[in-house]
C-alpha cells in the first residue's frame, strides 16, 4: 500500500519516493536493508540510510548493491556516506541467527538500524517485507534497493560492511576463503566445510552446516544441539 495521497509514477526514477513523501511533509525519508541473508557463514549486517536531497547529484551511480561490481560498489559507498544526513549499521552474529531464526533477527536488525540513525525519520522504507514495531510510519516496498535510492544507498552500506567484515574474517579463518565468496554457498565454500568442517562463524542451524557436522560429541556437535533447539522453538530454522 501507498501512503495516503501519495501517487509515485513509474518514470519517476531512483528518487521517486523520497520526492513523493517529503511533498507530502512525510519527509525525511530513512531506507532499510540488509546484506548476507543467503550465507551460511558470517554475519547478517543491515543499514539504514537518510539521504540528504540536496546532494544526492553526487549519487549517480546509486543502485542495487548486488548490480555493481565491487569496485564502483566501493566508490558509490564513499558517496553514501559523504551525502547522507544519517545511516547507522546493526551487525548480527552468526550465533543470534542460530539462536533466534534468520528473519527473526532480519526484522530485529532493522528496527534497531532506523533506531540508531541520528535523525528521526518521518518515514521509512523497507526492502522486501513489513517491519512490525518501528516507531515511525513504514513501507515494505518489492525491490526497494531497485526502485528507491535511500534503500538502495542502505544495500551498499550493509553489503560493503559486511564484505570488509569477511575479509576480515578471511586472515583468522584462511581455510575458508571467506574473502572470495563472503561466507556464501559455492563449490568451494562447500569444498572447504567438507575438509574442515564449520567453525564458529558458521550457522549451525543451517542444514547444509548441519549436514557436515559429525556427532562425535565434541563441542561444535553441542553448539549444533544447542542452536538448533532454540531455533526450533521460534520456528525458524532456516535453509541456506
């Protein structure tokens, strides 16, 4: 559903939305996304951004984080933040994810990313789903990241947070490469699970982790044990 009275057109581009609400004094209008969602190793990092529409000319190459190549991603990110009024970063454990469920702790993020921003938002819009419990007006709106900047801009934050993150994690965990394939499911991902087996920044709760874990009853057989009861409890075990 739109907000009442506002009509965004088709051919209103990137910055349609942000345009519609602040004509509307809904304004300003905060973005929502996350990144990792898809891995079965590392963290789920989720941004919020508010743009300041005074300087997003600078914002030409904004998109969907997962259209750009890893160099302009880079550069569009230095961007975001030089002309964001405010954007804030929640990191989620991979432990959490285990413990609570993967969309449990996705709207959980969230909330608390439009919480930390330093400006209050007069509206917020969020990639994909509702966000029960932000204390502002919101949007779930399909494709977000593609078809609002402020999302968009929040995709690049929470993606190349989250990339610096598993490269990171690459120099401690090196038998992995997390460097390459950022902690999603690849041929050589698995290759390397099978050989090593998970480590801690694994998620247990995930079958395809489930299924290499050997139940000798060493300590990782009991972090299984363990997370997978907790999240069978919130009905949200996920499946990589």
């Amino acid at each position: 559903m739109r907000p009442p009275g506002v009509v965004i057109r088709r051919d209103s581009g990137l910055f349609g939305y942000e345009r519609a609400l602040a004509r509307r004094g809904l304004g300003p209008v905060a973005g929502v996304d996350e990144a990792g969602r898809g891995a079965c190793a590392g963290p789920l990092v989720v941004a919020a951004a508010i743009l300041d529409p005074r300087r997003t000319g600078r914002l030409s190459a904004l998109a969907d984080s997962k259209l750009l190549t890893e160099r302009i991603r880079e550069q569009v990110y230095e961007d975001v933040l030089a002309v964001a009024s405010a954007w804030s970063v929640v990191v989620i454990p991979a432990a959490e994810i285990d413990r609570h469920g993967l969309h449990v702790m996705n709207v959980t993020g969230m909330r608390r990313a439009v919480a930390r921003l330093a400006i209050h938002p007069g509206y917020v819009l969020v990639d994909g789903f509702p966000v029960p419990g932000i204390d502002t007006p919101s949007l779930a709106v399909r494709k977000g990241d593609r078809v609002a900047a402020c999302v968009a801009a929040a995709s690049v934050i929470a993606k190349v947070a989250r990339d610096r993150i598993m490269c990171q994690l690459d120099e401690r965990y090196g038998e992995y490469d997390f460097a390459q394939h950022k902690g999603y499911v690849t041929a050589a991902h698995a290759a390397a699970l099978a050989r090593h087996g998970p480590c801690e920044e694994h998620r247990l709760s995930y079958a395809n982790v489930q299924s290499l874990i050997v139940r000798d009853g060493d300590e990782r057989t009991a972090r299984l044990e363990e997370t997978v009861t907790m999240a069978g409890r919130h009905g949200a075990t996920e499946t990589a």
